[in-house]
C-alpha cells in the first residue's frame, strides 16, 4: 500500500472513532442523568482505576498497553468534565460558601500592615484604602493573619509577590492555613532609595541595612561599595534603626515615604536597579465574600503523587475555556516531594464555567481551597 492509502485508511479508522466516541458520551449523558437523580459523586476512583487496568489487558503490546491506559485516562477525564456540567445545568453543584457583595465595607474599618510606620505595605494600605483609614501595625505576616483572624482588624495588606524577586513563601503557606480569604490587590512601584541622617556622605557609610530581598534588588549600587549588608525584616524597621541611632557610618535602603517618616536625608534614590520594579499587595479578610464584579480567582490544591496528576487537574481550566494566569508550588510540611499548587485564573464565582472547573478540582484534588475572588 502506498502512503496515500494508508492515508485514506486512517481516515476511515478515525471516522469511527469519532463515532465510537459521541457514542460512548452520550451513554456518559445518561450516566450523569441517573447520578441526578441518585446524588451518587461523578469521581469514583476505583471504577476508575478498575477500568484502566482492564482496558490494558486488552492491547497486545506493551508500547500499545501504555497508550491504551493514556488514551481511557483522557476518555474518562472528557467524561467527568462533560457530567460536572450536566450537573451545573441543573443546579446540582451546590452553592459555594462565598457571599458576593457589591463593594467592600471600609468606612469603619481597621487594617493592619506588617512592619513599622513607612512600611511599602503602609503606602499600599493607604492606596487602597485611602490617608483617613485607621490602621496599626505588627512585626510579622503571621501576626497580621491572626489579627484579622481573631478579629482585631478587619483586613491585613500584606505583599505576595515582586516583579524582580519573585513570590512572598510565607504568604503562600499562612493563606492555606488561616481561614483568611484574598479580597483585593494592590500593585505599588518600587523605588529603594539610600537614607541616613543629616548631613551624612556616602564615604561615611560602614554599615547598609534593609529586607534581604531588597538588598538583593540593589546589589549593583551596593557592589560598587565595600559597606557591610545587615537584612532586616522589613526597610522600614531599617530606616527606624538608622534613625534612633543617629550614626553616620549607618544607611539603610527604604523608601523615600519612610525617609520622611523618620526624618532622614536621602543620600541615593533608585538605587535598585530595576527601572520597573513593583510589588503586588492582597488585601485579606476572615469573611467569605467577594466583588460581584471580581476578575480573578486564587486557589490552592494538593494532588496524588503519581505519573499526571497535575495535568488532569490543570485540564478543567482548559475544558472551561479559563485563563490560568499563574502557578506556584510549595512544599508539604512533612510529606518529602510532594508539593501544594496555587494558581491563579481569571474569572468570578457566579460564572457557571468557575463553579463547574472548582466542583471538578474539589472532587479530583487533595484538600482543594478557594484562597479569593477579587
């Protein structure tokens, strides 16, 4: 046979497939018309797995066993994702545990930043909330998650990711632990500047303090310069140190804004050497809502420890037409190589194609939560 009729013989092969597939959907159809009726779940990973092994005894190779055992993995998957939405159409999803509201209630509000007075998380909070907001302030992320989660403020602002250094871990770990739920964001450039107290000259300078990452950040001034690094775990509490200590030979790389809170001189400004520096804020609550006109959903999920797991649970983002827009991964205290995944994807909780891909991640993942809608 020469190629074109192989050609027109796959054609014909294909042609039945396609049959033998809309086929079997709508048997899948009636399937998800009985668990209606029934309750009975859409996943049953026994049913499943029970197939899968039967379907690979069937091939007569092993190369055609592993293909067999991919292709039912991808049938049955179509499978699920088709019910799920059968079910969304009959409203048998159940309701999310997220009341939409048309806009935050703030006027009464307390905040709180981690950091001292001239924190970038200040000049974030004030951004969103506006100069007039009453707020204080705490030395750690987890003492302003347990603030709103004990009910001390009302929202915490706290950085989760720069566009230089990357992802904020700690944030990571404390949304999946606290019942605390992202409501908001909040983007701010960065512009470290050098500061130290009046009449200070950069030859003066032993000592330079700051957060690590913004010493990071501005390791190409700081290279041109035998100073001694100090991290610190916020620029503000750097700038406070310099300014209560009142020594020259001490600088520390802040804001400009907590130069001025702290009455001190700057020395260099942009000393970072990113022109396009920013760092994303969340704004974070302990109530279950969200903006009826939110654009984006923030989500955590652990999944089995075995050969495409991740794929089949990224694949409902896929089949609901979602644009995912991140992905991170985090290590699972006390489960060596097996990691947590948050994403993020635009969308809102009341749009059936969120509820369909969120009620398919709950059924397959591990310990699926929704960190947001905002």
């Amino acid at each position: 046979m020469d190629l074109l009729e192989l050609r027109d013989e796959l054609d014909v092969i294909d042609s039945q497939i396609v049959e033998l597939y809309e086929k079997r959907m709508d048997v899948c159809r009636q399937v998800a018309e009985y668990k209606i009726e029934t309750g009975k779940k859409v996943f049953d990973r026994q049913r499943e797995a029970e197939k899968l092994a039967k379907v690979k005894s069937l091939a007569h190779n092993e190369f055609n066993s592993h293909g067999i055992v991919e292709l039912f993995e991808q049938i049955m998957s179509m499978s699920r994702k088709l019910q799920y939405q059968l079910l969304a159409e009959n409203g048998s999803l159940g309701k999310l545990p997220f009341i939409g509201v048309d806009r935050l209630e703030t006027e009464k509000a307390r905040v709180v930043f981690q950091g001292a007075e001239g924190a970038y998380s200040q000049a974030a909070m004030t951004r969103y909330f506006g100069e007039e907001i009453d707020s204080f302030h705490v030395d750690t992320f987890r003492d302003a998650m347990s603030a709103i989660d004990e009910g001390s403020a009302d929202f915490a602002v706290l950085p989760i990711e720069n566009s230089t250094a990357g992802i904020v871990n700690e944030i990571y770990d404390l949304l999946q632990e606290y019942e605390n739920y992202i409501v908001g964001e909040q983007i701010i450039r960065i512009e470290h500047c050098l500061l130290g107290i009046p009449g200070t000259k950069l030859s003066d300078i032993r000592t330079v303090y700051s957060h690590p990452q913004s010493l990071m950040q501005s390791s190409r001034f700081l290279a041109d310069y035998d100073w001694q690094q100090i991290s610190m775990q916020n620029n503000a509490f750097a700038a406070k140190k310099v300014a209560e200590e009142q020594k020259k030979d001490q600088a520390a790389i802040a804001s400009e804004y907590a130069g001025q809170v702290y009455g001190l001189e700057v020395l260099r400004k942009g000393v970072n050497h990113s022109g396009t520096n920013s760092t994303r804020f969340i704004i974070v609550t302990n109530q279950k809502i969200f903006r009826k006109d939110a654009g984006k959903v923030s989500i955590c999920f652990e999944v089995p420890h075995e050969s495409g797991s991740l794929y089949h649970m990224l694949s409902h983002f896929i089949y609901n037409n979602l644009n995912m827009t991140k992905i991170e991964s985090r290590p699972i205290e006390g489960r060596n190589w097996e990691y947590r995944f948050f994403v993020d994807f635009e969308g809102n909780l009341a749009d059936s194609a969120v509820k369909n891909a969120l009620r398919g991640l709950r059924e397959e993942a591990r310990n699926m939560k929704v960190l947001g809608n905002y």
